[in-house]
C-alpha cells in the first residue's frame, strides 16, 4: 500500500470480494431452485408503499413501519423484474454480511475460526432465512456487520495508519446510517454499536468520537428529514403498535381500533399490571441477553488486549440495544445481535394535527396497511413447479387490496392494478 493512501480492505481485499462474490451466488443458487420464493407477506406491502412513492404527493413518502430505504431501492427497479432484482440485492447483501464476518476474525490471522465463522454466517438459521426472504432486514444486518468490521479490523491486525482508520471510522457512520434507513430497529443497534465503541476506545480520545457518530447522523438524518416534508413529526413512526402487540397481543382478524393504539403507552401498561408488564418484559429481555453470554464467556478464554476489547465492546453493545428493543414485538430483533455475535407516536389514521384522514387517503399517501386475512395456498396447475400467493390487506369497509402473485417457472403473474 502506497504511504498516504488510505486502503478500505488493505491487502486482503481479493479474499473480501471472494467470500462475497461465493456467498451471493449460493444464495441466488438458492433463489433459483425455489423459483425466486418470496417468504413474507412483508414484501407486498412493501412494494405496494415504493409504487406510491410520489415526490409530487409527499404525503407518500412516509410509512410509519419501514424506513424509506429498500422502498426506494424497490421503486428504482423496473416493475417486470423487480423480484429478481430484490433477490439479487439480498443475495449481495449476504455476501456483504458473510465476508464481513470472515475478514474480521480472519484479520486475527486464525483461518479455521474464520472459516467457522463464515459457515456460521451463511448457514445459522435466522440469517439463512432472511437471506432468502425478500425482506429489508438482511441489508440492515449486513450493513451492521460491515460497520462492525471497519471498526475493528484495524485494531485486530494491529494496523496503526491514522489515516486508514478515519476512513473507516466514516465509512463505518455511513453503513451504520444506511442500516437504520433499511429498517427501523437498526437505529438502536447502531446507537448501541457507536455508544459501546467510543465507551470502550475514550482512553485516550480518537477521531473516532467525532467522525462515527457524525458520519451516522448525517446519513440517519435522511429518514427524520422524509418525515418532515411528507407532514409528519420528524421521529414520528407506527412502532407503538409492535410494543401494543407485546404486551396485549393482537388478533389478526379483528384488529385493535384506533382509540386503543392511540392511547396505549409503557407506562400505562406498567401500571395497569406491573407484575404482568415485569413477566412479558423479563422473558424477552432474558432471550435478549443471552447472546451476551458469548463475549463474556470469551473474554475469558481469548487472549491479546484487542480481542479482549472487543469481547467487551459486543456484550456492552448487546445489552444497551437489548435493554429498548426487549419491549417491542418483532421476532427478527435478535439479528443484529447474531452479526455482532458472529464476530467474536405512530400514525393510525391520523394526522400530524390529529385531524382523521379518510381511509383512501390513508391507504393511498401512507401505505399503513394491516393484514386482516393472508396467507399461502397451493395451485394445483403448478403442481411442484411453483406456488401461489394470496393476501387480502384490509382498512376497514371503505377499502381493501388484494394482492396474488403466482411463480410458473421463470415467470412472475402479479395482479398487476392493485399494486400500480
């Protein structure tokens, strides 16, 4: 490397890219023999919310469930192919978290434990899962990895070019900002990350106290900044009726109204039944933090000063995103824990002003659609060559899509009038 010449991979790039490149073409080997499967009935309203993303009606640049992100990106893709081209993404993005993963155990010069590492990252259960999905969350994840990778590469290889690790230490913001523009629990995770790291690296101080968070802020800042220009409070999402879900649950067939999601809150859930709140809570926050159970125990068993920091740094990060994100309702929250791991007032039909929009508009300008009735169903005519997709997405009696996609070979049938 030339002196004064930042490197993003340094001399291990061509093993970086290989890892990647092996595990994309896997996963698309993967889509391929399932006829591109599309998993997630997540995906549909997803794609519903990227055909109405309008800049000449702003009202539809927000969803209070996703970021604007993979909306985009979905958007940005020619609608004929867009479930090939989603594939791909996710596939990459894979590759991004596998090589991510590899390069930095690899970059304690220990192949066998970054070989099982790599394995590890490619065939754990969640990962592989969301890797096939065409859901947004395994380019949060890989970002996440990515980040995790920039920041402590440098330290792991005992590389000292100031130069080098300010690079990455921006590079790092940005993938970490780019992760929580991908799905919204990132946001924590990547708090989490810059919190744990600048904890753990203060003594002495580091550019990276300032570049990181900086670089994370500028990026994040895109999605507070959508929220503004399509009339909603800038940090404002729907996240309210995932921590509802928790503590009440929900019945997909009659959902709860507007009044109860409105009105719910933590602290009147605590107080209406705090040994109740303490069980649901406590059970989820201990499958949490299990994971922290890892770096601890290896803080024990590993050896060098760097490797101990970083032992420290993954527990410290996995209680501080376990701690907030224990009280919501999703079940893929523990995935930016695994990739750390690996590595050894919501708007429920109404507005900003609390005036009740009409249903269509609603639908039309914000895409907040609840499931009332989905699910997968078998086309005779396809027999083993495919399978068949229905969801019915229902907004009370004044409006309701239907949504069926069919797989017949390399052919891709959407009902294409619901989605447009």
């Amino acid at each position: 490397m030339k002196p004064g010449r930042p490197s993003f991979l340094g001399k291990d790039r061509w093993l970086f890219f290989l890892v990647l490149i092996l595990v994309t073409a896997f996963v698309i080997v993967v889509k391929f023999r399932t006829r591109f499967f599309v998993g997630q009935n997540d995906f549909w309203s997803l794609l519903f919310y990227a055909r109405h993303l309008s800049w000449s009606e702003k009202a539809s640049l927000y969803n209070g469930f996703y970021p604007i992100g993979y909306a985009l990106l979905l958007r940005l893709f020619p609608y004929s192919y867009v479930i090939y081209l989603a594939s791909l993404t996710n596939a990459l993005f894979a590759g991004l978290l596998a090589a991510s993963v590899f390069g930095l155990v690899w970059s304690t010069r220990r192949l066998w434990p970054a070989i099982f590492a790599l394995l590890l990252a490619v065939s754990y259960p969640l990962i592989f899962q969301y890797s096939i999905y065409l859901v947004p969350d395994i380019g949060s994840a890989a970002l996440t990895a990515l980040a995790v990778f920039l920041l402590f590469k440098d330290d792991l290889s005992g590389v000292s070019d100031s130069r080098s690790r300010n690079w990455h230490y921006g590079l790092a913001g940005v993938a970490l900002g780019a992760a929580s523009l991908w799905r919204s629990h990132a946001v924590v995770s990547s708090l989490a990350i810059i919190v744990a790291y600048c904890l753990t690296h203060r003594i002495p101080f580091r550019r990276a106290d300032v570049i990181l968070p900086l670089a994370f802020f500028a990026v994040a800042a895109v999605q507070p900044m959508v929220n503004i220009i399509s009339g909603h409070g800038a940090f404002e999402t729907a996240q309210k009726f995932n921590l509802y879900k928790t503590f009440y649950g929900i019945d997909w067939i009659r959902l709860p109204g507007v009044e109860a999601l409105e009105d719910f809150s933590i602290v009147g859930a605590f107080l209406e039944s705090p040994q109740r709140f303490a069980a649901i809570y406590l059970r989820r926050l201990i499958k949490l933090m299990v994971y922290v159970l890892a770096p601890l125990i290896g803080f024990f068993l590993v050896s060098g000063v760097a490797v101990k920091r970083f032992s420290v740094f993954a527990a410290l990060a996995m209680i501080l995103y376990a701690v907030p994100v224990a009280a919501g309702g999703s079940p893929r929250s523990p995935l930016p824990l695994r990739n750390v791991l690996r590595n050894v007032g919501p708007d429920f039909g109404f507005s900003v002003s609390g005036e009740p929009l009409h249903q269509k508009q609603m639908a039309s300008y914000r895409c907040a659609c609840w499931p009332s009735n989905c699910g997968y169903f078998t086309d005779s005519r396809l027999g083993q060559r495919g399978f068949a997709f229905g969801a019915k997405i229902g907004l009370g009696s004044d409006f309701s899509f239907s949504l069926a996609a069919r797989f017949d070979e390399a052919r891709f049938d959407i009902c294409r009038s619901n989605v447009y």
